[in-house]
C-alpha cells in the first residue's frame, strides 16, 4: 500500500485531537514521502507512541515531525517533554513486556513499543529510543520510502502550483 507520509500524519494527529482531545499533540512539520506499508500497522505503530507520550509526559507537549533524507529514508521523530527514560532503562524498553521501574502508577502490559519496533523492523526500518535534548522521551522511526514514486509524486506536486491557471487547449 503506497502511504503519503506527510498526509497520513496530518490526517492522523487531526483525528486524534478532535476523538480524544489531545489538543498537546502537534505537527510540527513532515516531508512529502511515499512509503509502502500497511496503512493500519503504520497507525498503531504510531498510535502507541502517542500514548506513551500521553500516559508518562501528562499533559506535556508533544511533538511529531516527519524528515525525508537523500539516501532513501523518511525518519518520523515522536518527541516528548515529560520525565523521560532512565539511561539504564533505554536498551530494555523495546522487549516485549517490559515496564520500566516507574511504571507501576500507570495502566499497562509492555507491548506498545515491542509491537512498534516490530512492524517498523517488518518493513525493514528500525526504532530507536533516546532522551531528547531537554530531557524527555524522543523515538525516531527509519523507514524506507519507495524512491520512484516518491520522485514522481513529487514532480508532481511541483507542477501543481495552486492558483495557477493553466491556459484551456483550443482556445
Ligand atoms: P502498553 O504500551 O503495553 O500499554 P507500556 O506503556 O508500559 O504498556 P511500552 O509502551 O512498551 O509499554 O513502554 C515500555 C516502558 O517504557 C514503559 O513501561 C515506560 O516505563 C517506558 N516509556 C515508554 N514510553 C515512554 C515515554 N514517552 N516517557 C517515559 N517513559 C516511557
Ligand atoms: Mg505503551
């Protein structure tokens, strides 16, 4: 299935804001990218980082950004301001059941990012987890975009400058 990247997230973060009231939840910018995967598996792979930011950064900002590289990558960052990762927590956070230290508070079995990985790594991306720049929680997603159509879909996107008239043939 050919997903527009940039559309995909921008249909995805309006739906969420206005079915569960995450008015914390913003796109901040995404490249126009095709990529081939299973619209619904890219959705909850996405979904469950949603929640997560949701659920551990309570009430703090959310970011999602979406960058297409030359060499044939589309990273899409979900950003986070809350209380972050331990260090030593970062490498284990993807095993299946896994529930970090802290988590006890909070409602959960330990599968969202196992199950996320797990349909990047399925259509040969990778996630990884890191403390962003101001603490928080940052899960860059690598997935690799489909080079012809994205090129020609691009090309054409160009070509459609809106409000351009194009002059009627025949006349
Ligand atoms: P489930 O997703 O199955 O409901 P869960 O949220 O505990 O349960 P994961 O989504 O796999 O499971 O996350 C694993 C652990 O990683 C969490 O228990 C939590 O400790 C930590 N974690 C994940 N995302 C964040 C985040 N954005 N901020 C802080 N900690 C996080
Ligand atoms: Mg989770």
């Amino acid at each position: 299935e050919h997903v527009a990247i940039d559309q995909f997230l921008t249909d995805l973060v309006a739906r969420r804001s206005h079915e569960v009231q995450e008015q914390n939840v913003s796109l901040i910018g995404a490249d126009f990218a095709i990529v081939d995967i299973d619209r619904i598996l890219l959705e909850r792979a996405i979904i469950n980082l949603i929640e997560n930011a949701r659920k551990y950064a309570r009430g703090a900002p959310v970011w999602i950004a979406s960058t297409r590289s030359a060499n044939g990558y589309v990273y899409i960052r979900v950003v986070d301001e809350g209380p972050g990762i331990p260090a030593d927590e970062l490498g284990k956070v993807q095993n299946a059941f896994y529930r970090g230290k802290d988590s006890s508070v909070t409602q959960g079995v330990g599968l969202g990012l196992h199950i996320t990985s797990r349909i990047i790594e399925a259509h040969n991306g990778t996630m990884s987890v890191s403390v962003g720049e101001h603490g928080g929680t940052t899960i860059l997603l690598k997935l690799p975009y489909n080079q012809e159509a994205t090129i020609l879909g691009n090309s054409q996107q160009k070509m459609s400058i809106p409000g351009h008239v194009r002059p009627t043939p025949g006349k």
